[in-house]
C-alpha cells in the first residue's frame, strides 16, 4: 500500500522470537543508520529471549531458579527486570507477580519491557515515528507522518474480526497499549492469591499508557482483579486509561479513554 504524500519512508519488519512475533513499523531518520538500529533490535530481542526464557535449560533465569548463578552474576538486565517486576508487584497490592508456582518466573513483564527497549533504540537513532508490535502489545513513539498520529486497534474478544476500539496517539510524542484477556491464549493469567487461573467476570482488559513495560503489567493485574476493583485501581493510577470487556458484553472504561480513542 502507497504511504501518503509527504510520509517518510517507512521500514517494516517482522521477527518470530520469544514465542510470537515482533512487528516493526518505523519511519524517518537517516535510512542506514535506522536500519542498523533494526537489527540491533532485532538481536536485542533474541538475547532476551537467552536470558529470560524459562523454557530454556541454559538460560540466566533458568540458572538462578536451579540455584547455579546469583542475581550478580547474571546480566544487569535481570537485576533490572526483576526489579520492575518487584515495583509492578508493590503497586499492585501483589495482584501482579513475578513467581509462577513458587518460583521464579518474571515473564509477565519482560515482553512489555523488551518491546519498549526495542522501540527506545530506534528512536535514538533518529527515527521520527516508531511502532513496535509485540505479540499484539504496542509501543509507540512519534508519529508516522505529518499530521497523522499512530492508531491501534483493539480486538473485541466478544466478536472475533471486530474491533472494540481504535486507540489513538494524537498529541502525545509516545503511547502504549497492551491487552490481557482469555480470547487468544485461553485461562492463561494467574492470580497469584491462589496460584492457580485467575476466575474473573473479565474476558478483556486494554490499557493505555506511556509506557508498555507498565501498562502491560497493569492489564495483567486488572484482569486478575475482576473489573470493579480493576476499573477502581486503574482509575488511581496516573497517566493510565484502560476498557475492560466483561463475559457478559458489558463495556467499562475510566473516565479519560474517550481523550484517546478516534
């Protein structure tokens, strides 16, 4: 498809890694210099993938599960996953959490944040406009063209094919928007009160926010909330709007979303 008159060039790419695909659209910059960016993306997201695997016998969490390395010896990333796992955790009364049946198990929030990085990186080289798509989670940054902001999405999970919402990036220089809910990869969300499958009324939790290591958090705890005490927390916390669908097709947002839809 013909990118409008006056849109930078853009420079997609797809990469499968960590268990799904990592999309990127990115506009603008000095055309080497972004595309070597990509790549060192790309290979950024492959060491994650090393590190923090936990289906992988040789990687660093794996390890510092067994017991054979300690945090300090394994890379700073891990010091730092695991503390923004530890943050996301505090802020969510431990409605998120970074152990699955007892042990170790940060994947809730290294996908969000690798995808973040990954974005991050284009940006500094001199892209003007950034979209990084992992596995259906989004962030933003700039715009793809003058006068045209980012738009996502958002799958109803009620009718498949169908959008419940399109989430829209004007006016601000980065935007995230992730989703937890049961439509793609069944009762797959924890509640880590019980450590077994969260039971909520939710069948779909979007947030927006800047940040995608966050709001992907924050969806997770939500759905695992139910959506009265969900839509209440979401509502606290600042920067942050969210629209939860229901199993019963009742639609609740907070009360700024309408600002980001269009």
């Amino acid at each position: 498809m013909a990118e409008p008159a006056g849109a930078p060039p853009a420079l997609r790419h797809a990469e499968e890694v960590m268990g799904t695909v990592f999309s990127f659209d990115v506009r603008g910059g000095e055309p080497q210099a972004v595309r070597t960016a990509l790549e060192e993306a790309v290979a950024g997201l492959h060491r994650v993938n090393e590190v923090f695997s936990t289906y992988r016998d040789d990687s660093q969490i794996t390890r510092l599960v067994r017991g054979e390395l300690s945090v300090e010896e394994c890379d700073p990333e891990v010091a730092e996953v695991l503390g923004l796992g530890a943050e996301a955790e505090r802020r969510s009364d431990g409605w998120f959490s970074t152990t699955y049946e007892g042990q170790l198990d940060p994947t809730g929030i290294v996908k969000g944040w690798a995808t973040e990085r990954a974005a991050e990186r284009l940006v500094a080289a001199g892209a003007s406009g950034v979209s990084v798509n992992g596995g259906g989670d989004v962030q933003l940054f700039g715009v793809p063209g003058p006068h045209r902001p980012w738009r996502v999405g958002v799958s109803d999970p009620l009718r498949p094919g169908s959008l419940a919402a399109v989430v829209s990036a004007a006016g601000v220089a980065e935007l995230a928007v992730a989703t937890s809910g049961t439509a793609e990869r069944g009762a797959h969300i924890v509640d880590p009160r019980t450590g077994r499958s969260a039971v909520t009324d939710l069948v779909a939790v979007t947030v927006v926010g800047p940040r995608l290591t966050w709001v992907d958090a924050w969806a997770t705890a939500a759905f695992a909330m139910g959506s009265r005490q969900a839509l209440d927390w979401l509502e606290s916390l600042p920067d942050v709007e969210a629209l939860l669908i229901t199993a019963g097709d009742e639609v609740r947002c907070t009360g700024g979303l309408a600002h980001r839809l269009g």
